[in-house]
C-alpha cells in the first residue's frame, strides 16, 4: 500500500457490512452465528437558535417541525451490517424513548448540541445499555466525553463505524475509533432516508464533498476534513436522489461546506443533475453553501441556475477588507461584494448570509457599517454572529496563546448573546450591546422591506420555486397573512405593500418568503435579546406573585415559585410536591402562558410528585404550553415520566436527576 487511500479502501473491503465478509460470531460450540443486534441512533435536541426559524416552522410552514433531517445518521445505518435492526430517532422531531428495545445506543451531536448529548449518555450509560458518541464535536473534541461513554466515534464513519460494528459483534470493542487515513467518499453508501420521518422536515440533506481549500482562521472545516476536497461521483449521487424521489422529496439540500471547492467536479455534478431532472421529469429543488467565488464564473453561475438551485448561503463574514485579511478570507478580498451578490442575483439564485463581528481589526463602529452593508445587499437570511473561537481552530489556539480566551465560556452556538474571548477594539458590555441593536435594526418592518426591495431589483426572474403543492400554498398564503401580516398592524401592511409595488408578480412568492424568514428571525430577536430587560422582570415578577398568591390558597398541596433575573429576562421555576387541584393549575396555566407571550421568560416545571391530581390535569396543561415548549424545561421525577408522556421535542425534559 502507498498510500492513505488505499489503505482505506482496503479496510473498507475487510469490514464492508454488506460483503460475505461481515464479521459473525462465535457461538459457544466454535460455530459462527450472526448476532441480531438493536441500535438506536439519536440525534439530540438543538437549543433555538437563529436557524430554528420557529415561528415560520410551527405558524406558517405545512406539516414541518424542523429545517434538515440528521444526514450523518443516516448514513451510520447504512454502514451498519444488513443484519441489524437499526433506528434513528431525532429529538427535534420526535421524543425520545426513555426505555427503548436497545442493545447500543449512539449519540452525535455537534459542539451546541454538547449539553442535551452529555445529558442523554448519563441517563442511557446508567441504565445499563452500551452508549456511543459521534459526530462533528467528538471528532474536535474527543477528551470531552472521557468517562461519559463506552466508545468515542472520532473522524469520518465509512471505514471505522464498520470495524466498530464487527468488533462489538465479536465483544471487543475499543473505547476508541478514530480515523487516521482518508476517507474515499466512493466508498460512502446511499443513507437510510427511509429510516427519517421525511415529512417532518422542510428539506432532505445529501452530501457531494468534503473539505474546503481555504484557510479561514475562525473555521473548524478544514480542521476535520482537510482543505483538498473530496467528492462522490455523480452517479452516486443520483442513486440518491432516486431513492428521494421514491419517496417523494423535492426540497434537497447539499449540506457541503462549499459545493464548489473542486469546481470542475462541481460542475460535472451541475450538468448530471440538469440531466437527471430532464431525464426523469422530475423538479428537485435545490439550495447549497458555496464561496464566494461563484461569481467569478459564468459558466458555473449558468448551471447553477439551469440545475435549480433556488438559493445559495455565502459566509460573507464583513465588507471591511483588512477583517478579512486579517482572518485569510483571501477568497472574499480584492472585489466589490455587493456588485457580487448582485451578479448573483441576476441569474435568478438568492443569497443567504453569514457575517461576522469580533475580529481584531473591528470596532463598535463596525456595527452601522455591516448594518449598512446587508440592507444594501438584499440579504435577508442574513446571519450575523459575534466571532467565536471553535477549539482546534487557528484563531482558538492563536488567542489561547495571546491569553484572551474566558474561562468556561460557550463556544458551541455563534448567534447567541456573547462569546468565548476578550475582544481586542471593543469594549465587551458595548459589544453586546450595539450586537442587540444591529439585529433590532435588521428585522423591524422597515430592514425586512428594504432588503426585499433592494433585492429585487436585481433578481427579477427566481429560480426558486418551493415545491409545494397549490394547496399548501394557499394555506402558508393564509396562515402568513393572519398570523404575520395582520398582527403586524398598518405598519407592517406599508411596508409590506412596498415589497410588492414596482416589482413583477413572478418575484411576489420569493418577497412572501422573505417575509416569513424575516418574521422568523424578527421573532427569535425579540424573545433572545430583549430590549428593555427592567419591563420583562416587571412582568415576571407579577406572574410569580399571583402564582404565589394562587399557591397560599392551597390545602393539602405546595407549589413553590422561585424567580431568578437572567441576561435574556427572568427565569421561573414552578415546584409541585403533592395534591394541586384543577383550579390551581387552570388559573396558573393562563397566567404562566401569558407570561411567555409577552415575555422572553422562560420556565422550569418540577414535578416531584402529584398525590391525588389527576395526571389529566396536569396533561391538558402541558398542551396548553406546547406552544411556547422551546423556553419550557420540564423535571418529573422517574415514576411519573410514563404517565405524563412529556414529548421531548416540544419541551426540554430534564433527564439528569441531580438537576
């Protein structure tokens, strides 16, 4: 062997699960039997985040709970042997079960999925079944899960989940696996789609490569895949894309970093699919992350259209050269960004955004700039985060070494309200503070409106077209209009009407959609990065008083309310030890429920135990809630977990007992 790569493709051969060579078991009398194994594949439940885009999903959109479904799952059970029985549960669409038909019990999860993740190897490790971590922050961060599961899955799957699988089969299985090699992606299957609750989600994920051949100082990419891109050959893709149109599915997204890091392989994958949709008469739609680059070729910007791709996300990061120099975005440096985005634009492809705020060379200035840059640019998915130093990255070990970095900061979410290092031109409070107005400025009537006109004054002919039915376009037509235009007041309806007016009716269903993602983003902001926090504690304060007072009239039962100031509002915590009656918790429900409407409060539920309420009572109440489940943490204790049937996709159910 002469190198990595066929030194892995020959181990692949060794323990392909498919092959005659699968690894059996030795029965007790030297025969070899295969060993019918049960595995549960979880992909944990992610905090609300900017990408949640929960208003959209749970008021507007059709059927959806989530944006994309867990790919690498996916793909996990495709690798596994034929004869296991394999299923995948994703928490944030369903809830997970508490005792579930399991031999082994695997966990990915990315860097803010960590704490949901720790969470749920305590709860499984304890009850006795075999727990395996992977995923993108295992493979960064393998020393974080030390003595938290059985084995540590490190690296890319194709060559060593196998190896795994016939080491478990055989009762030797390591407590580490990681990938030293490269892995071929001719050697990755066609996912398992049909283990996904596809209906669930607003678009299906493939992947096409992996790796990216910059060298941004703040990505983690290039630290777990490398910076030569590797692909699939396009057959393999379409393999996947027939297996998606079995099933139905017209919204596909290429969860690459950047589809075109190889691009004359990214353009050979362009004209298969515009063959593939000829071919089969069938419409996929298609969105993708790309460099900023794209715009440099016409010939590529011309199939990307004639594929139909719809919208492409672009990390943009600042408008400000020297920030970009100064983080080796050299791919984004010596051009004119906005006449970019706006050749873009004209080829019928929307653009989403992701900027960035926090480099050395930024100041709170830097904030009116950026701010002025996006409006101009017609960005409407513009995510703009605060920089943040991923572990393993150049910028992490850079300002390690300059000693900047906070002690037992977060680092795992970049469009929360801080970040995990001392800015070095800014003042830390004044940050936070002009990061909060920015995003205020952005999603008021006003920054939507501007941002659909001014985009739409160069993509005048939309690729996109959602790939609903005219049914469910009507209803999504309806529930924005009651739900987001009329609630909005004669403001909102102005500024909408300006959206609309010198612009062709072919460009109205993308200013609808923009909309709907503005409002998303609109209502995220309101509820994470409060304006006037002294007004949310007033009215946190009054809701815990009247719960207390509701509580004093109690005979038998006890409800203890405890109320906690946070940097987002205020924090409840509502206790139940015994008999509450049907009053209690009605009157109770209504108050807390206007409290999370009109607040950014949030609210742990304990339930110690119930004495003679009627678990109905406390049912029908959850429901109640379910709408604002995101903000709600719920800790029942073990004998009550079965009754309640708590979904934890809606609400945070609190598995660690300590807590």
């Amino acid at each position: 062997m002469h190198n990595h790569r066929e030194m892995a493709r020959a181990r692949a051969a060794d323990v392909n699960p498919q092959s005659q060579s699968a690894c059996p078991s030795l029965t007790a009398g030297g025969g070899l039997t295969r060993r019918r194994l049960r595995v549960l594949l979880i992909n944990p439940r992610f905090p609300e985040s900017f990408w949640s885009f929960r208003w959209a999903v749970s008021e507007v959109l059709p059927k959806h709970r989530a944006l994309n479904p867990p790919l690498g799952l996916a793909t996990l059970a495709a690798l596994s042997p034929a004869h296991w029985e394999v299923r995948i549960v994703d928490e944030n669409v369903e809830s997970i079960p508490l005792d579930p038909d399991a031999d082994i019990i695997g966990i990915c999860g990315m860097a803010v999925q960590f704490p949901r993740q720790r969470e749920l190897f305590r709860y499984y490790r304890k009850r006795g079944y075999y727990v395996v971590a992977g995923g993108s922050y295992s493979s960064l961060c393998p020393e974080a899960y030390e003595g938290l599961v059985d084995t540590v899955v490190v690296g890319e799957a194709e060559y060593i989940w196998p190896q795994f699988c016939c080491d478990y089969e055989q009762r030797k299985a390591l407590s580490l696996y990681r990938e030293t090699g490269v892995v071929d992606l001719n050697d990755s299957p066609t996912p398992r789609f049909d283990l996904l609750k596809l209906e669930t989600y607003r678009a299906v994920s493939v992947q096409f490569s992996r790796g990216c051949p910059f060298r941004c100082e703040f990505c983690d990419i290039i630290v777990m895949f490398g910076r030569r891109p590797r692909t699939k050959r396009a057959q393999q893709v379409g393999l996947e894309l027939d297996r998606l149109r079995s099933l139905g599915v017209r919204n596909v997204f290429f969860v690459d970093d950047n589809l075109i890091g190889n691009r004359p392989r990214a353009k050979e994958l362009l004209r298969f699919l515009i063959d593939y949709q000829d071919r089969h008469q069938f419409r996929f739609e298609f969105g993708t992350e790309v460099s900023l680059n794209l715009a440099e070729d016409q010939e590529l910007l011309k199939l990307f259209s004639a594929a139909n791709f719809g919208w492409v996300f672009i990390g943009i990061e600042s408008p400000d050269e020297d920030s970009l120099k100064e983080t080796k975005k050299t791919q984004n440096t010596g051009r004119d960004i906005l006449h970019t985005l706006q050749r873009i634009y004209q080829h019928g492809i929307d653009v989403l955004g992701g900027f960035i705020i926090g480099f050395d060379n930024d100041t709170l200035d830097t904030f009116s700039r950026q701010h002025t840059f996006i409006r101009a640019s017609g960005v409407q998915v513009a995510m703009v985060g605060l920089l943040k130093a991923l572990p393993k990255t150049p910028l992490y070990e850079r300002l390690r070494s300059e000693g900047r970095l906070i002690d037992q900061a977060e680092h795992g979410d970049n469009t929360g309200l801080g970040t995990n290092f001392l800015p070095k031109r800014m003042d830390y409070e004044g940050m936070l503070g002009a990061y909060k107005r920015l995003y205020h400025q952005l999603v008021s009537n006003r920054g939507i409106a501007d941002r659909i006109r001014n985009k739409l004054i160069h993509l005048r002919r939309p690729v996109a077209n959602d790939g609903y039915s005219m049914r469910q376009r009507l209803s999504i037509l309806m529930k924005f209009g009651v739900r987001g235009l009329m609630a909005g007041g004669p403001g909102r309806w102005y500024h909408f009407w300006r959206t609309l007016c010198r612009h062709r009716p072919v460009t109205w269903p993308l200013a609808v959609s923009d909309w709907i993602a503005g409002l998303a983003m609109r209502d995220f902001v309101q509820r994470n990065f409060p304006s006037d926090l002294a007004y949310q504690h007033r009215l946190a304060k009054a809701a815990s008083d009247c719960i207390r007072r509701r509580a004093a009239r109690l005979r038998d039962g006890i409800a203890e309310v405890t109320l906690t100031p946070v940097e987002t509002g205020a924090h409840l915590v509502l206790r139940l030890t015994g008999t509450v009656d049907r009053r209690f918790l009605s009157g109770t429900t209504r108050r807390l429920r206007s409290l999370l409407r009109r607040s950014t409060a949030t609210l742990t539920l304990c339930i110690d135990e119930l004495g003679a309420t009627k678990r109905i009572y406390v049912s029908n109440s959850l429901r109640r809630l379910a709408r604002y489940g995101d903000r709600i943490s719920i800790n029942v204790g073990e004998a009550l977990r079965p009754a309640l049937a708590i979904d934890s996709s809606v609400f945070h159910l609190v598995l660690d007992e300590s807590r």
